[in-house]
C-alpha cells in the first residue's frame, strides 16, 4: 500500500521492542509479592477499611461540631508552639553558618570536617520527635526539650546544607580577592558568604516553616506547645475541644508556610 | 565637571551601602527581639542546662553500651515499619494522580472543583501524620492498620501539591500542539502530560519514600505500630540501653533506605 502511494522513501518502520521483557516481568513480580507480603503485614485492607467505617464515623461525629468552650486555654499552647519553632529557627540557624563552613570540603581541614560531618549526620539521624522524647527524659516536660530537640535536628540538617552550599561556591570570586592581598577573613566576607547568603536564608526560612510543623506535634510526647494540649483533650475523650486545637494547627501551620513564601518571595 | 558627577555616583553608593547596612542592623534587631522574647516565653534557658547536665550524663550512662540482646525483637517491628512506608508510599498514588490532575490550572476549567479539592489536600497535607494517627488509633484502636492510613492521608495531600505543581509547570505550547492535532483530554493526558511530568513524579515518590520511613519509625510513639512502639515501651520501662539499639535500628534503616532511594533516582532520572 505505501510503496503504491509513493511513501517509499520512508525507512521502514522499527520492530518495537516488547514491552514484556523478562526483566520487567521479574520486577514486577517481586514489586507483587513485597506488596501482599506488606499488605498482610500491615492489616490494610478493604474489608478492615469498611470494618473501621463505623469507628471513623463515630470519631467524626465526637469531633463535630467544635467547641469553644475553655477555648481561653489555648492561647499559651499556640503562642508556645509558634515560638518553639522561631527559636529553633534561629538557634540552628546561627549554629549552621560556622559548623556549615567548618563541615565544607573546599574551605576546612579533613581533620576538622570529617568528625563534624559524623555528628551532623547522627544530629539529622533519628526524627525530631525522637529527640524530644529523648530530652524529655533529660531535662523534664515542657517546651524546653521541644526547643532543644528541633535544635539538634535544624543544626544537623542546616549545617549540611550550608556546607553543600560552601562546596558549590564559584573559587573565582575567592581567588580573586586572595590575589588583592586580603586576609582570610576578608576573602570569606567578601568572597564566599555572598554566593551562599541566598541558599542559606532559603533554607532557615525552609526550616522555620518546617519547625513550626513539628513544633505541633512534639507535644505529643510531653514537649510542650499545642500538641500536648491536644494530646491531654484526646486522652480525656474531648474530641470537640481537641478539633479546635487542630483548626488552630492548621491556622498556625497555613500562617508561617504563606509568611515563609512571602519572605522568599522579598529575598530572592 | 565630570569629578562632580562621580562624587555624586560615590556619594551615592556609600548612601546605598549605609541603607542595606541599615536594613540588616533592623532585620537582625527584630529577630534578635523575637528570639529573645520566646527564649522567655517557653522557659528555655541555658543555665538549667548547665544545672541539669549532671542529670544528662547519668541518662547517657545508663544509655551505654547498648544492649544488643533485644537484637532479635527487633526484626518484626523494622518490618512492619518498612511494610507500613511502602504501603503509605505506594497507595497515594493513586488518590494523588487524579486529583492533581482535577486542580491543575492549566489544564482544567472548573475552578470551583479545583479549589475544593485544593482545599481538601491542604487540610491533609497540614495535619501531620503523627496527629492523623493519634486520631485514627483512638477510632479503631491500636497497630499498623491506623498508621498506614495516616501515611497515606498525609502523603496523598502532599504528593497531590507537588503532583499538581508539576503539571502546572509543564510548557503549554505542548498541550497546544497536541491540541491542535484534534487529541482530546485523555489523549493530551496520555501522551502528552505524563510523559512529562513522569520524572518529576518518580522522584516526588521516592521523596516520599524516604520522608515515609523516617515517619513510619514514630508513629509507634502514639500507638500505631512499628519500632517506634518499641522504642517507646524501652524508654517508659527505663531500660535506656535497650532504646539506644533501637535507635541504632532506626537510623540504620534510614540511611539503607536513603542510600536504596539515590541509586534508584540515578537510574530513573
């Protein structure tokens, strides 16, 4: 037909590979076998999910509609949670400019940044939650272990990221100002900290919108803010009480992300 | 003449300078007063630290050495931890593609459903998952079955954010050509979006792989299963030595993962 109508110029059409290739039949097969095995191993399933249905609904119906009653209560949690975050914000943010050059390749001694990158990776190794829990033991209830928890994890994380941004710094503008004679300090102010300013305030603004979302919940583990307020309203079975706990989150939560965004929007 | 035009320029530049000096001198005063005020606001203060050191170090000597022989109980909570971020990854998908395909923009005119939708995978994005499983585990009780489905509600309105940014992000002039050939929605959507945005998603879903684990390995704070539960049950029963290997476990698991999710990425992307 094609040769008819003059197409023969066209080369002729490639034989498709099949698309059931041994390899992606092996695939997915494991990939069918590891979710069954999961599905089994975690009890979801469609039956359990119609079961529950009933519970759900129950919940709901305990969660709606919201009370405001004692609603005055909730401003020390929510203030708490809000400046938890801040000043975890700011703490491993000030922490995260000497540890991230310190911890840069290019800009540090091995002896130096090997052992700091060690610490960092274990400070960002388990979750924020588990640090509070950890400091909770430590140093008693209260927003104080929150603080220091979200510390340990921004620092550990900021650090790294401040550090990756020192090891991406163009060495032209640095050499540049070594040639003029200017001492160390001169080359990292003039030289280097330009180039990493902007990554650096993305990410304490990243991680302030981060702490706060965490800052909701380390309550849960007795680490202060609303999280604990919800915790004790769920523990006494005040559902009502604990939706509006949860409608502030979501407020506070909603507020920060918008203001980060803003904020980032000014910057860069 | 021209000595008088670049003492203006100098002038100038030095008044720009003093202003930028200025503005951060302000910026950092403000965050200087912030800080302090919540420093006071939540307690937190460094000579109760210093005060409280010797209770630290009592915590981590009876921290250490870590107490292996629990080694062996450990295997079926890892297990369920990763069963339940596979599964938490896994499933929204599926919720996640065509409800970000629902509020995308640029490719969909109902604006009063996207925005509904938008709205409803923001209150699922924002409540994080160690509350929906808080609230899940006292509807229908303790175990992994609670904290699989809060995985999957938090991770369905996150993917579906990044899912819907991704498709927002596309160059139109794709669509348009498509278009132009007579295709109609679904075939847009077949050839022409996925195709697209596939790499995105991969990593997206790889992300979330990662960011699941991590959660996974807590969610047994409040009850729902996995090490966490583990975890939890060693530090109320002071047995510290035998919390510490279960931290051990966890991050190990999380830097195998991480590790299992880079090689992975390099091979998709």
């Amino acid at each position: 037909m094609a040769a008819e109508q003059g197409n023969t110029d066209r080369p002729p059409t490639p034989e498709m590979p099949s698309r059931f290739t041994a390899n992606r039949m092996l695939i997915a097969v494991v990939f069918i076998a590891v979710y069954s095995w999961s599905v089994e191993g975690t009890g979801l399933s469609i039956v359990a999910l119609i079961e529950g249905l009933p519970d759900f609904w129950q919940l709901g119906q305990h969660m709606f509609p919201p009370s405001l009653e004692g609603y005055e209560e909730l401003w020390v949690p929510f203030l708490e949670t809000l400046f938890i975050g801040i000043l975890a914000t700011i703490i491993g943010s000030v922490f995260a400019i000497p540890i991230g050059f310190l911890g840069a390749a290019n800009l540090s001694h091995p002896v130096i940044y090997y052992p700091i990158r060690l610490v960092l990776t274990v400070f960002r190794g388990v979750s924020e939650v588990i640090w509070a829990l950890l400091f909770v033991v430590a140093v008693g209830l209260g927003p104080m272990p929150g603080v220091l928890a979200l510390c340990i994890f921004a620092v550990g994380v900021q650090s790294k990221l401040v550090a990756e941004a020192v090891e991406a710094v163009d060495p032209g503008p640095l050499e540049a100002i070594r040639t003029t004679g200017a001492s160390p300090w001169k080359v990292f102010l003039y030289g280097a900290w330009p180039q990493v300013l902007p990554l650096y305030l993305t990410y304490a603004l990243y991680y302030w919108d981060h702490n706060t979302r965490q800052a909701t919940i380390l309550g849960f583990v007795g680490a202060g803010g609303l999280g604990q307020k919800l915790l004790w309203d769920i523990s006494v079975y005040e559902f009502e009480k604990a939706t509006t706990s949860i409608v502030l989150m979501i407020v506070l939560i909603t507020a920060i992300d918008r203001f980060c965004l803003y904020l980032r929007s000014k910057i860069i | 003449m021209n000595n008088a035009t670049l003492d203006a320029e100098i002038d100038s530049l030095i008044k720009l300078r003093q202003r930028v000096l200025l503005n951060w001198l302000f910026i950092l005063t403000v965050i200087l007063a912030v800080g302090g005020y919540a420093a006071w606001f939540t307690g937190f203060d460094i000579p109760e630290l210093v005060t409280g050191w010797p209770h630290i170090w009592n915590l981590l000597k009876r921290m250490f050495p870590p107490d292996f022989s629990i080694v062996p109980i450990l295997y079926g909570p890892l297990i369920e931890t990763l069963q339940m971020a596979l599964l938490g990854t896994t499933i929204p998908i599926f919720f996640a593609v065509p409800l970000a395909w629902l509020t995308a923009v640029n490719i969909r005119e109902d604006h009063v459903l996207g925005n509904i939708v938008r709205l409803f995978l923001h209150v699922l994005r924002t409540i994080p998952e160690l509350l929906w499983a808080m609230l899940l585990v006292s509807a229908v009780g303790l175990g992994t079955f609670p904290g699989t489905l809060a995985l999957i509600l938090h991770t369905t309105g996150s993917m579906g954010k990044f899912f819907y940014e991704a498709i927002e992000a596309i160059d139109p002039g794709v669509i348009e050509a498509m278009e132009a050939t007579g295709a109609n929605q679904f075939k847009v959507l077949m050839f022409g979006i996925i195709p697209t945005v596939l790499p995105i998603y991969m990593s997206v879903v790889l992300l979330y792989w990662e960011f699941n684990t991590r959660a996974a390995t807590i969610l047994g704070l409040v009850g729902a299963g996995g090490i966490g539960l583990t975890l939890t049950h060693a530090i109320q029963a002071f047995e510290y030595d035998e919390a510490v290997t279960c931290l051990i476990a966890i991050v190990l698991i999380l830097t195998v993962i991480d590790r299992i999710s880079n090689y992975l990425r390099s091979k998709v992307i």
